[in-house]
C-alpha cells in the first residue's frame, strides 16, 4: 500500500510539472501582455519586462518560476493587484470558494444519496418519479437560475438568509450559494446511486442475505449500500474539483470574493502570474482529489485494497 | 404418517409482466419427510426456483399466489411442534422465523452470491447474530467450526479472507457454512453444482450428502442434472412447464420412467457406452407462459401424442404406491407404447452396472 502511494504521489508531481510547462507555453499564445497601456513608451516596457523576468526565453522564465514556486514563491500579481504575491492574493479568496463548495459537495451527495436509495427502493412507484423529477431538473437548470430563484425567494421576498455573501456571517450567506451549485451534484449523484443500487439489489448475492432472514433496513446499510457507493464515489471526484474551484456566475450573484471570478478577471488582463497559478492550483486539487478517491476506494472495495498490498 | 417437514399442496402462482400475466406454476404438489432428500427437475424455466422462492417468502414483487398452501412442520421456540402455511404468514414473521433459520437455501454460483466487500466470517456470522443475538466470540467459534464442518482448511485465516480470494468451490462451501449457521431443519439446493468444475462437483454433492447426514436435515435439490439426481435423491420430481409431470423414488423415474417428458430427459443425457454419435435432445422448447395452455403442455413436443392431449390436461396416474405420472399414455384406454428402443436399452445398462457393483436396485 505505501509503496503505491508513493508512486502515485510521484507521478502526481511529475503531472504537474508537465501541466505548468503546458501552462506557461498557453500564456505566451495569449494576445498581448499584462502591461497593455498606451502610455507606455517602448523603453518603459523594456523596463517593465526586465523588472518581472519576463524578458528571458520562456524556457528560463519556467525553470525560474518553478524554483520559486519550491520556497512558496508564486510571483506577484502584475495588473489587478498590483505587486501584490499571489500566494497573499488567493490565500484570502481560496479559503472562500473552498469552502463554499464544500458545503455544496456535502449538500448534495447526501441529498443526492437519500434521493437515489430511495427511488431505488421504492424504483416505480411515486417516490421514484418524484426523484427523477427533481434530478432532471437538477441536472438541467443551471445554477445560476438557482441562484437568482433562491435569492430572490429566500433572500429577498422570505429574507431568511442574507443576499450577499459577507464576511460577518459567513455561514448564513454559504447557505444560499452552496444551495445552488449543489443542485448538479445532487441530481447526478441521485441518478447514478439509482441506477447502481437497482444492479445491486438484484444480484444473487443480496438474494442470498435476504434467504438468511435479514430486514430490508440491514440488507441495504449492511450490503447494498456498500456495494453500490464503490462505482459512486468515481463520479463524485469530479465533481468535487468542480464545485471547489468556485463557479464564475454564483460568486458573481451573491458577490462572493472568490477565486471563480480572480481567475476570469486574470484572464482577461494577462495577468500571467494568477492564471497561472490558479490553473495550477486547480490541477493540483484534482490530482490530489483523485489520490484520495484511490485510496478510498481501496478501504471500500477490499478487492482492489488486497491487490495493491500484493502489487 | 412420517414426520413430514414440507408439504406443497396445489400451489399456483403467477407473473405479473408488462407482457401479461405468466402463469408460471400450475398448481403443483411437493411433500418431504425429515432426513430425505427429493430432487426437482426440469428445464430452465419450468419453475423450479420460483417453488423454491415461495418456499422461502422470497418471490419478486410481481408474483401473485393465486392458490395453493406450503405446509412447513418445525418445532416453535418452546420446543412444541407446530405447523404453518408459509404462504399465509407475512414477510416479517417468515423473516424472522423461516429464513435462514429453519430453512436456508444454497444458491447456484458461488462466484456472484457473496458479498464482495464483506469478510466470510462475517456473513457466516451474520445470520446468528441478528436471529440469535449471540455474542460476537460464540458466533466466531462457531463459524470456525462451521468452516472445518464444511472442509475447509485454514478456517481462522478464511475468516478473515473476502469472496475473492477464494476458489469457486471453497466459496460454495462457504456458501453452505452461511446456509448451515442457524442449524436449519431444511436446506434448499438450487443448481449447488451447476456454476462449478466437474471436479469439483462431487465433492460438493457429497459434501451435502454428509451434512444432511450428520444433521439429519430435509434438503430440496433443484437442478435439470440428472446426473445430479441420481447420486443424491430419494425422489424426483420431473417438473414441466410449472406442473409436475412424474414423480416416484429414485429407482422408478430411472429405471421405470413413464412420462415421455421423462423419457426424453434421459434420453438427453450424454451417455458413453453407445455406439451413437449423436447426443438426443427433446424437440422443440417450453411453451410460453403468458399464453394459457390448452391440454397437456408438453404435447407439441411429444412424439406419443394424442388426440385427447390438446383437448385435456392429463390427471396424475398412479403407477405404484409412490410412482405417479401425468400422461394420457397411462390411461387404460390408451394404447400400450413402450420408451424408446435406445432408452430400454440404456436403462438396462445402467440396471447391469449397479448390478455388477453389487448393489441392490429396489
């Protein structure tokens, strides 16, 4: 088991490295550069690209930043906050959308998995139908229809819970925003919890627990359950990644300082620097999401926790 | 009377599909005595299961009983005898008296009929535990020594060790451990055999032959392996398209076969003192279900047939105290038609053999 993590996390880095590499070449593709003012004379410029490195080969430019970035180095923002290091500038926004999207994840896998077990207990009666309702919906209204709806329902006409996020009361103003972009993650997890526990429930070994005499309740905790989270947990991964890096229009609505809308902004004024470092951070989360998936899978299915203690 | 375990009397049952109704058992009747041992043949959709199932209260959600009782004799928990209709009583009171308790069932594939992410000696466990309540270190022990009882080496370490990582026949003796945890009066075989290596095959059959031996337990082979039957069974029940078509000891459904169904049964099975080459197979295929059957069902199939066979659903006829067959062939009217040539004359190959190994055949 050690010995796979540590290959794991090895290959992890080495994915890394490539994706900076990628990123960076991305960058220099990218029209114009971070310093797009017409006043600046040629001269300046010069000056300008000296100051930050960005003069080099793009080769050096990497290999300097990945040095840095061993120290905690990120660099430092060029444009939209000036001279301000990046590491300074997400640490106060990371913390923000993570957060959000945590409760969104935690919101709708557990919505989701008593949505999907019951209509899969239940499969063809009323309960099944009203589940499939409510993932259709949830997998095709975006969030941000959500968003606006609940803040104008619950924020604005009920005033239940705050419209915009504020600092003071960060719970209270998560609620809304999580809410809404954990609608997806709810519909997609009910769906696929459905349709795995119906596989489950009709294979021979769930007959064989019935024939010992076991209630419905402890055939589905003790064994269909289980059985079934296996394939589930695959597809949560992705979204987790998903909801953590923020979404652009949510943080938007509730006016959440997130990283959703640095990285657009970043993008939009060449910021190389944050996108970046951004992209990288993102990568870095899902890799690491993924790692943790593996080794979770393992303690769930003892089938593959046993073949990697052997391999 | 004997004492009886299990009487099926005239159930029928049938499916609720988006097709219609199938009318899958046709009023059929099974009876047991403690210690015995009857086999159920038949094809692959005669019915065999689904009896089995509703033996055991666990029939899909779409089967209607329409008719019929099983009758289950077992000693309460105050140690007086007592009798049931299992068909009568709700799922609860089946859960929590009949299954796995009193009853159990051994399923056909051992590869899909444990549960992956659960260590075998928790599913032994299990069902003493939740009917019992018994401590955690007794049910230990006794799943150790249910493993030993089964043949299996190693038992502390298998404990431990998951579905997979053992062969297909440990697992079915694993899978019969689970079925013998509650010490169950009646143990129901579904195709034990089917899913594993002829190799392995025997030892399981003998395996449940010693079991039920040492327990002194009632046990209900289901299988369409003839060759299955005769090792194990002291009557057969030949089941045809949800009816029970023959039934006898098992010397008269081989030896002195009726049925033509019967017939064409034996026929069928590979045999390798013939000089034929080619191994005989009944004509045709069950009829559908959904459909009503006018007269005997097996006639399309059935080279004897008669007129009045796709007029009439033929009674059962006695033939010996024990030996009854449902065929208008055995009705005085009817005229006398022998089994097949190469039937008789495997039959007495087989007498010759069991003969020659000094056996006695009656």
């Amino acid at each position: 088991m050690r010995k796979y993590v540590l290959k794991r996390v090895l290959t992890a880095v080495f994915t890394l490295l490539v994706i900076l590499l990628v990123l960076f070449i991305l960058m220099q593709l990218m029209p114009g550069s971070p310093f797009n003012d017409e006043k600046l004379t040629d001269d300046q410029l010069q000056l300008l690209y000296e100051k930050y490195g960005l003069d080099k080969p793009i080769i050096v430019q990497f290999f300097n930043y990945v040095k840095n970035m061993f120290t905690g180095d990120f660099g430092v923002s060029y444009k939209i906050s000036k001279n301000t290091p990046i590491a300074q500038l997400i640490a106060s926004r990371l913390p923000i959308s993570i957060g959000i999207g945590f409760m969104a994840v935690f919101i709708g896998a557990l919505i989701g998995l008593i949505l999907g077990i019951v209509a899969a207990i239940w499969h063809d009666t009323i309960l099944d139908t009203i589940a499939t309702i409510i993932s259709v919906i949830g997998v095709s209204v975006p969030s941000y229809v959500f968003a606006l709806a609940l803040s104008f329902e619950f924020g604005f006409t009920l005033g239940w819970f705050p419209m915009l996020y504020s600092n003071s009361a960060q719970l209270s103003s998560s609620i809304l925003p999580s809410v809404s972009l954990s609608m997806f993650t709810m519909a997609s997890i009910a769906r696929f919890t459905r349709s795995e526990m119906m596989e489950v429930m009709d294979s021979e070994y769930m007959l064989l627990a019935e024939s010992k005499g076991l209630s419905g309740r402890a055939l589905i905790l003790r064994h269909a359950l289980r059985n079934a989270l296996i394939p589930i947990v695959t597809v949560l991964a992705p979204l987790i990644v998903d909801l953590m890096t923020g979404s652009l229009v949510v943080e938007k609505i509730f006016s959440i300082p997130g990283v959703g809308s640095l990285l657009v902004n970043a993008i939009q004024s060449n910021d190389y620097n944050v996108v970046i470092s951004l992209s990288f951070i993102y990568s870095a989360m899902y890799i690491v999401i993924m790692l943790v998936v593996d080794i979770l899978y393992g303690i769930i299915d003892p089938r593959i926790r046993l073949a990697k203690e052997d391999g | 009377m004997a004492d009886k375990i299990i009487e099926i009397n005239n159930l029928d049952i049938s499916f609720k599909t988006t097709a219609g109704l199938v009318h899958a058992i046709r009023g059929i009747n099974v009876d047991l005595e403690k210690g015995e041992t009857v086999a159920i043949v038949g094809e692959s959709g005669s019915g065999k299961s689904v009896t089995m199932k509703a033996a055991m209260g666990i029939l899909a959600s779409n089967a209607v009983v329409n008719s019929g009782e099983i009758l289950f004799h077992y000693t309460d928990d105050d140690g007086q005898p007592a009798m049931v209709d299992i068909l009568q009583k709700d799922k609860r009171w089946i859960r929590n008296n009949i299954n796995g308790r009193r009853i159990s069932m051994v399923f056909q594939d051992p590869m899909t009929s444990l549960d992956p992410t659960m260590t075998i000696g928790k599913q032994i466990m299990e069902g003493m535990i939740w009917h019992y309540k018994t401590p955690k270190k007794e049910a230990w022990d006794k799943a150790v020594g249910l493993l030993k009882e089964v043949g299996i080496e190693d038992a502390q370490k298998r404990m431990k060790q998951y579905p997979h990582q053992l062969s297909g026949g440990m697992r079915q003796r694993v899978v019969i451990a689970i079925a013998l945890a509650c010490d169950p009066d009646l143990l129901i075989c579904d195709e034990p055999t089917t899913a594993l290596d002829v190799t392995i095959q025997a030892k399981i059959l003998e395996l449940i032959k010693k079991v039920q031996k040492e327990r002194h337990i009632a046990v209900i082979y289901i299988t369409h392996d003839l060759g299955v039957v005769a090792t194990v069974a002291d009557y057969v029940n030949v089941m045809y398209a949800g009816k029970i078509v023959e039934v006898g000891n098992v010397n008269e459904i081989y030896y002195d076969p009726k049925h033509p169904y019967t017939w064409g049964l034996l026929s069928a099975m590979p045999d390798l003192d013939t000089d034929d080459d080619r191994l005989y197979t009944i004509p045709g295929s069950p009829p559908n279900l959904l459909h009503e059957v006018k007269g005997d069902a097996f006639a399309a199939r059935n080279k004897y047939a008669m007129k009045i066979d796709d007029e009439a659903d033929p009674p059962m006829f006695q033939v010996s105290k024990t030996h009854w067959a449902a065929t208008w062939l055995l009705d005085p009217r009817a005229p006398k038609v022998q089994m097949p040539k190469e039937l008789s004359d495997r039959i007495e190959r087989m007498k010759e053999a069991v003969r020659s190994a000094g056996k006695s055949i009656d």
